[in-house]
C-alpha cells in the first residue's frame, strides 16, 4: 500500500544516506590525515637533516646522535627506526617510542623490525640520511602519531554509531507500520460489524414474523430481499478493498446525489440538518472509477460532517465542479471543525476523537480515493466555524 511504499522509500532513504555519510566521512578524515602526515614529514624530515649535518660533517657515530636527538624525537611522539646497513648487506635496527620488549640480541628481533619498517614505509616515505652511491646505508622510518591513529578510527566508529540508529528508526518504522496495520485490521473488523448488524439484526426480526405465521408474508419477503441486497452489497464493499478494483465508467454527479438522497433517508424528521448539492459540470460527465467504492468513501465523508455539526441549521454543502482534465469535488460543513492537534491525524487508521469512533472512515476514504483511484482527498481547512474536504479524481471523462 501507499504508507508501506512511504515507509520502504524512508528506509532507502536513510540507507543512502548512511552511505553517503560514510564516503563523506572517509574523503574528509583522508584528507584531515594526508594534511597531518604532510606536517609530521616536515617534522621528520628537519631531524633527518639534523642527523645527515651531524655525520656528515661532525664525524659522530650514530649512536651518539641518537642520544642527543632523543630529546627532540620524543617531543614528536612518533614510532621511529633508524636503519643503518652494515658491511655484510644486513641492517642493524634502533628504535624509539616503539612498545616492544625484545632483547636487542634475539633472532626475532630484526625480523619484527623489517615488518615494522616495512607497514612504515607503506605509510610514510622513509627518509635516507646517508647515502653510499646512491644506495641508502641509514634511514629513517617513522610511522604514525598517536593523533592520527585516533584520526583514523573516527569515521569507524561515527559510522557504527548511524548504523545502530539507522537500525532503530527501521525498528521504530517498522513498529509504526505494524501498529497501523492492527488499526487498521481492527476498524476493518468493527466497520464490518457495524455494518452487518443492522441488516441482520432486520432479518431476524422478519424470521421471527414468518415464524409467528405473519399474514403479510408478502411484504416480509420483499423487505428481506432488500435486507439481503445491503448484505451482498457490504460484501462487495469488503471484497473489493482486498482486491483491485475493475473501473468502469460513472457519473459523478449521479454518485453523489445517490449518497445525498441515502442519508436525508437516514436522517431523523427532526434533524435540522441540510445537504446541498450543486454542480459547474455537465450532467453527463463521467469519471472512470469503481462506483461501490467511491460510493463508500463519498458516505465517510458526509457522515464525518454530519457527526461533526452540533448547532441547529447545519449545513452540508457538496460542490462539484472541473479542475481543468479532472473533477473536484468539495465538502463543506459548518461543524464544530477539527483541532489544530488533530489535523494531521485524521486520515491515520484508529484515530478517532468520538468516544465510540473506530478511525477507519476517513483512511478508508483516503485509500480508495488515492491509492485505488490515483486521486487525491485533502483537508484544505477547519476551524470552529467548519470544515472543508477537497477530493480530486482523475481520468476523467466528458
């Protein structure tokens, strides 16, 4: 139906949202760690310059140099190795603000030193402080600082965290559907009652009659035909919510008089209430549409106004008139309206502001008009001097 497809486009929307997010978090959080490398490379590199000055011309052994950049490297906080190739093609390691407690002698040392260099050097250029015929015999690798490890678990964790909401609003949306679908199977089932009780409840009173052997049998074989006629009619009615309706074509103007003539029936000789009909359109024009339905939908609404008046000399007004391909058609009372706070829930399945309301009357209207007809049924205003209904259907036909 039309809200599950609202529903289903809010998940998508919210799922490409998130992954837009999350590309966006990405490129940002790149960018953020490429400008926070660039800074440490300078950094580094000024230290590299320092070391290659030092031996080059100051003759100093490298682990002197060590000791007395040490201060200076710490104050980075960056994990660094110094590799100095020696005479047998190997590398002899030192390492600062590297956690790692292998003695200096151990066969596994080099080897976690190589794969370290090696996941640095994947990361940041290492920078060669002395060179020999262009063959690099000491370098500096260094790695990432604290900073931008952090850096680089931000959009992680700011993705889990829309992840876990995005889950709790399809919940959330998912609760909504199913509670609206209790409303709406329960309204179902409390129109249908309310429907089938007054025919029927008029059948067991003729039965009664013919089994209290009426003289007038011929007079309670008619009425029960009629009874019989509401039956199948609500059946109708019934069925074809739960199935696609076949169009054929109607007049409107004859629909809605229909409705008019059905409730003045109903209504008490005592009622002050008046339905007006008037009509800008042709006799003969026709809509396309399912006339059970729409009947069922036009009666909602009325009984909507009706239930709404509560002054002498109430009015109901109907107007039907051509907005431009399509007809309009208009319900006007002067009931005591509808609250601001209400408004937009009106068309919503179980919501009633009458004591013995089901709140189906107005979604069912709602869905046979929009989702069966492709039309439209809007609130267009109320207050306490009435309300108006504005109901536009489509294909239509002159």
């Amino acid at each position: 139906m039309r809200e599950y497809r609202k529903y289903n486009n809010i998940k998508i929307g919210l799922f490409t949202t998130i992954i837009v997010l999350a590309i966006v978090f990405f490129l940002i959080n790149s960018f953020i760690i490429n400008q926070l490398r660039d800074e440490l490379n300078k950094q580094v590199n000024t230290i590299a310059n320092i070391y290659h000055e030092k031996l080059t011309n100051e003759n100093l052994d490298s682990q002197y140099l060590l000791e007395t950049l040490l201060p200076l490297i710490n104050e980075l906080d960056v994990p660094m190795i110094i590799s100095t190739k020696i005479s047998d093609g190997t590398y002899n390691y030192q390492h600062l603000n590297i956690a790692h407690t292998l003695m200096t002698d151990s066969k596994d040392y080099n080897n976690n030193m190589k794969k370290i260099v090696l996941r640095m050097d994947s990361n940041n250029m290492p920078l060669t402080v002395v060179e020999v015929d262009d063959i690099p015999v000491i370098q500096i690798h260094y790695g990432d600082s604290i900073l931008i490890r952090n850096i680089k678990w931000i959009p992680y964790i700011e993705i889990c965290f829309a992840i876990i909401v995005l889950l709790l609003m399809i919940l959330g949306f998912n609760l909504i559907w199913a509670s609206e679908k209790n409303h709406v199977y329960v309204g179902m089932a409390k129109e249908t009652a309310h429907q089938l009780g007054t025919p029927i409840s008029s059948l067991m009173g003729w039965v009664k009659l013919l089994e209290d052997n009426s003289n007038n049998k011929g007079k309670i074989y008619s009425s029960m035909k009629k009874d019989l006629y509401k039956l199948e009619n609500i059946s109708d009615k019934f069925n074809k919510i739960g199935s696609k309706p076949k169009f054929t074509l109607i007049s409107i103007q004859s629909l809605i008089v229909d409705v008019i003539e059905y409730y003045k029936s109903k209504l008490p000789k005592s009622s002050e209430i008046a339905i007006n009909f008037e009509s800008d359109i042709k006799d003969n024009t026709k809509i396309e549409g399912d006339k059970i339905l729409l009947y069922w939908a036009f009666e909602n609404i009325i009984k909507n106004s009706i239930d709404s008046i509560r002054n002498h000399n109430g009015q109901i007004n109907i107007k039907v008139d051509g907005l431009n391909s399509k007809v309009r058609i208009l319900f006007i009372d002067n009931g005591i309206g509808i609250s601001r706070k209400n408004k937009n829930n009106i068309f919503k399945p179980g919501f009633s502001t009458k004591s013995k309301g089901w709140g189906i009357g107005l979604n069912l209207s709602k869905r046979i008009i929009e989702y069966m007809h492709k039309g439209s049924l809007k609130l267009m205003q109320s207050n306490h001097n009435g309300t108006k209904f504005e109901v536009i259907l489509n294909f239509s036909v002159s």
